[in-house]
C-alpha cells in the first residue's frame, strides 16, 4: 500500500521526539516495574509453587496492574496522530499526496503499535530473571504477551479513530479512554450480570478474563477473533472519517 | 491543464464560492487574484482534492479531481497557504519523506531531493530544523516541497504572504524561473505579485469570477480618459464636445489662463477609441478652439481591480438591502 512505509517511519520518528510519549512510557514502565516488585515479594515468601499459580501467570492474569496503564497509555499513544495535524495544518499537504487513505491510517496505526510493543519490550528482563532463578514456562510467557499485544491492538485502533474524529488531542485522549474503560467494564459484567446472556457476552468481551485464560496458556481463537474485530471495525471508520473530511 | 466548470462550495449557509468557470492552458501562469475572503484558498484546495465542492467539477491535466483524485495529484505541485510544515523535521529530511510519499523511485530520491534544495535556495538550510527557520525560508521549503516529484502544475497559495520586500523578490525570481518548464497557478490578494510574475489572470470577489484575460486585457478594460487643455470660449467647447458622438462623461474646469476637459470614450476598442479622438480634435479646430494638449490616460489595473471587485462588492450589498 503507498504511502504506508513513509508515513509509518515519519509517525515513529514524530513519536520519539514527543516528550508526553517519553512520559507516559516511563510511567508505564514505572508501573510495571512495581508490579514484578510486589509481585516476586509475594511469591518470596510461599516455598512451594504450583506450577498453574507461579509469579508469571500472576503477573500476566491475575492483577489488574497489568492493564490499568492501558487505559491512560493508549490514549496518549495515539491522541496526537490525526488531531495534532488538523491543528496545526499540516493535515492538508499530507492529505494532497497520491496516497491512498487506508496507507495513511495503517501507516499512523502501526507506527503506534510498533511503539507500544517497544514499550512491553523492557519487562521481557523481568521474565529472563524469573527463569534464572526458577522455572518459567516460556508458552505461557508468549501467550501472555499475545494477550497483552492483542488488547492493545484493539484500544490502539480506537484511539487511532478517536484522534481522526475529534479537533483536539485531549478530546481524543478522553474519548478513547472512555471507549476503552466501557468496553473494559462491559466485561466486568461477567462477575455482576445473573447467569445467562449478558454474562456470556460480557465474559467474551472481557479482558480480564482473556488475560486470565491467555495466562494459564489457554489461546482461544474466538478470543483473538475478538480483538481483532476491535482493530479492524475503528481503523475502517477511520478511514472514512479522514475521506470525510474531504466532503465537509 | 486546469479545467474548472460551474464551481461552488458553501460552509453551512456562506457560499464562498459560486458558479465559477475558467480553465488555465498547458504553459501559463496564471495569477488567481482577489480580495481576502474571495475564495481563492477553497477553490485552489478543491483543485488539490484536500476539499470537496457542493457543485459542479474540475479536473487537473484531463483527470477529474474527485473520481481520479490520485492521477489528478500526481500532476500536481501544491503549496497550501502558510506552507504548513512539521517543525521537528530538518528540511531535506522532510523533502526526503515527502519524495518518497510521492512515489519518487528510490533511485532518484537524493538526486530530486539536491535539485529542488538549490531550485528553491534552500540548500544553506538543508540540515536545520524546520521549526528554527524563518518565515521566507519556510515558504520556499514548501516551494521545494511542490516541486520534488517533478510535477508539471504548480498551484501555489498565497506564496509571498507574510514575507519581506526582498524575500518577496526572491520568491517572484523563482516563480519566473519556474515557469519556462511548468504550468502555475498562484493566487494572491496583491495586484503588483500578479503584475510581476503573472501573463494572465482570474479575478474572484466574494466566491464569483469578475474578470479573467492577459494582464493586457484587463487593463484595457479600464476606459481611457482623453484629457484635453483648451483655449476659447466655454459655451462654444460645451456645445462642440456635446455634439461630437462617442464621449461619454464630460468634467469642464479652468485650468490657468485655459480649460481641461476630461472626458470618457465610449468605444469599446482601441481603434475606435482612437477614431473618436480624432473627431473630437477636428471638431474643436473646426470650431476655431485653441488646443494645447491632448492626451490620454490608460486606468491602471489597480483601479481596473478596485473597480471590479467593489462593484461586485456593491451589488451584493444592494441585493442584501433589498432583502
Ligand atoms: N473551513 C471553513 N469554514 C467556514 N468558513 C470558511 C472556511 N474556510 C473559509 N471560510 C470562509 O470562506 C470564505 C472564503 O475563504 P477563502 O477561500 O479562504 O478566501 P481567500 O483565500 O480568498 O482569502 C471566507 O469568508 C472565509 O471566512
Ligand atoms: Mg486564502
């Protein structure tokens, strides 16, 4: 797709030289690193451990440490991609080049999901220590962070949609963190709604429990079917908003 | 190159541009000229594809702007109004970006990159950051920007705004430098830019075309006045003047010891202008009149542009009063 190339490297780049990026992903890591702390404390005190509850499976599934910093991190991540070039301007030179709209949003798109698996990308230390001082079983290291990469997808692709819907960065930031902290409580629903429908869906939806299955190796593909609607139904909106913009 | 048909574009209830037609031939440059507020940046980013009309249709080198909007940009150099830029980027990094967003082959990238950086003298910049540059050099980034996949049509929004005299003259030597090999369309709300750069012009006031033509043409339309200083007795020259077909309006005063006549010709074109003048100088010398001086006065386009653009101006007003 033209234009996707370019437009993903100049995103990247515009991205590193941002000091909030810088911010939000120190804080991210701040955060993270506190986790494992209170985490590895925790297990330091237990001498035997089954092999289904180990510091691992706690850090991916049973915390809520772990993806609370998604709520404010994919916001900031992907506030500025469409709204901070319509503010400024720069949105019509890049709008009149012989690129297609879907090379633009894919190119803004993965940039941003480039950057957030960079993000993850520091906490691999924390299970490179665990295996050097345990047992870690490396399936369900990769499945954790498949959860963790499939979720964000989904609240990357919203904030991408949000950026290119609203006229400032901070109304796109509040937006997307709003969308994601619904779809978020939808899936609490799973421990309120009364057996039935409603719970089934909330607990297909849920994150928390996709990080929970994920972290107990369980891939389930539905789950994944899931997310990855959560990607493509925003990104496709997207694309028809910035065509809007054209017709206003 | 430019076909324009029947072009309007409302934003909620203000039309700002209404029913306008003009087409720009391969090889012009064309000055697209009117006051702020006329419409010339909607309709140069219709043209770009950045806007959609509310009616009819353009096209760009025979591709229509909205339905083969891509092949249309490909033939397209477009600098926006203000030249907008990413401030963090050093200038022939942003060239590079934007080369290869235009589909420069690889190959040539560095090549286009050096030739549009010493096109648009912006070479002793290269490896400054844009943010730091100063307005004029940022216009030219921008004129760099337009040219680097070797386009043949420039359109150009307002590219001496906000600039110094002589970063003005600059721009203007750069503009004529470009256009022995493209086609340019530039608007600008200062009549001497088009006086300047541009061999024709489109004329906008309040979203509608008043006039289009060589500068020549618009200049002829203003009427030339025929000044006269004479000498004889006033009743006499009132009545010859009076009778003599062709003259318009007629302003008689003292003038020293003699008079000044002032007077319109009627003639559309330059001969029969020059025919009238003729009549009235032998009429008078019939009548014994003496005559010290006859000239005439060509309006000059400015007065042919704050003619066309207020009376367009005035019109809508009286339309507005009657409403
Ligand atoms: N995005 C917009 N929304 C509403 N009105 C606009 C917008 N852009 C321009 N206008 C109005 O349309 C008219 C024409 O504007 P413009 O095309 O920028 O004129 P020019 O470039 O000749 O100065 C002006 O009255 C302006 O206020
Ligand atoms: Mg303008």
């Amino acid at each position: 797709m033209r234009g996707l190339w370019p437009i993903f490297k100049r995103e990247l780049f515009a991205h590193f030289v941002t000091p909030l990026a810088w911010v939000a992903m120190t804080a991210f890591l701040l955060i993270q690193g506190l986790h494992f702390f209170l985490i590895v404390q925790h297990f330091a005190g237990q001498l035997d451990l089954s092999a289904d509850a180990g510091p691992v499976q706690t850090y991916f599934g049973q915390t809520m440490m772990l993806y609370l910093p998604l709520l404010f991190v994919c916001p900031i991540l992907t506030m500025r991609l469409f709204a901070e070039e319509r503010r400024n301007g720069t949105i019509e030179p890049l709008l009149t080049v012989p690129i297609q709209t879907a090379g633009l949003v894919l190119g803004k798109y993965l940039a941003v999901l480039v950057i957030y698996a960079t993000m993850w990308l520091p906490t691999l230390f924390y299970m490179a220590l665990l295996g050097r001082y345990g047992e870690v079983d490396w399936h369900i290291v990769a499945s954790g962070y498949l959860a963790v990469i499939a979720i964000g997808s989904g609240y990357l692709a919203i904030g991408t949609m949000t950026s290119a819907m609203a006229k400032s960065q901070l109304t796109a930031a509040l937006t997307s963190a709003m969308a994601i902290t619904g779809l978020f409580m939808i899936g609490v629903g799973e421990f309120i709604f009364p057996e039935g429908l409603a719970r089934e869906l909330a607990g297909h939806v849920s994150a928390w429990a996709q990080m929970n299955d994920f972290s107990r190796g369980i891939v389930d593909s539905r789950r994944l079917v899931f997310d990855a609607t959560i990607v493509v139904l925003p990104l496709f909106i997207t694309v028809r908003a910035v065509d809007a913009w054209r017709l206003e | 190159m430019i076909v324009v048909e029947h072009l309007s574009k409302s934003y909620g209830a203000l039309a700002a541009v209404s029913d306008l037609s003009f087409r720009v031939e391969r090889g012009q440059v064309v000055g697209f000229l009117g006051p702020n507020g006329a419409g010339k940046s909607t309709t140069l980013r219709i043209l770009a594809g950045f806007l959609g009309a509310s009616g009819g249709r353009a096209s760009i080198a025979g591709f229509d702007v909205v339905e083969e909007r891509l092949d249309a940009l490909r033939q397209l150099g477009y600098m926006a109004e203000t030249s907008p830029l990413y401030p963090e980027m050093k200038v022939r990094e942003y060239l590079a970006f934007r080369s290869e967003l235009k589909g420069v082959p690889r190959t040539k990238r560095r090549a286009d990159v050096d030739r549009c950086l010493e096109l648009a003298r912006v070479s002793d910049v290269a490896g400054v950051l844009i943010g730091h540059l100063s307005k004029g050099y940022r216009q030219r980034v921008g004129l760099a920007d337009a040219l680097i996949h070797s386009p043949p049509l420039l359109i150009l929004d307002e590219p001496t705004a906000g600039l110094d005299p002589n970063q003005i003259r600059e721009v203007r030597a750069l503009i004529a430098s470009l256009a022995e090999n493209h086609t340019i369309l530039l608007s600008t709300h200062i009549l001497s830019e088009v006086e300047a750069t541009c061999s024709r012009a489109v004329v906008l006031a309040k979203g509608r075309l008043v006039a289009i033509g060589s500068i020549d043409e618009l200049r002829g339309r203003g009427r030339p006045e025929l000044i006269l200083t004479l000498r004889g007795d006033e009743a006499i020259i009132r009545q010859v003047l009076s009778e003599t077909a062709g003259v318009g309006s007629r302003v008689i005063e003292p003038h020293g010891e003699a008079l000044r006549a002032t007077l319109s010709l009627t003639a559309e074109d330059e001969a029969g202008q020059a025919e009238t003048t003729e009549r009235i100088v032998h009429a008078l010398a019939t009548a014994t009149v003496g005559i010290r001086e006859v000239r005439t006065t060509k309006a000059t386009l400015e007065e042919v542009f704050a003619a066309l653009t207020q009376h367009e101006a005035r019109t809508e007003n009286e339309a507005e009063a009657k409403r």
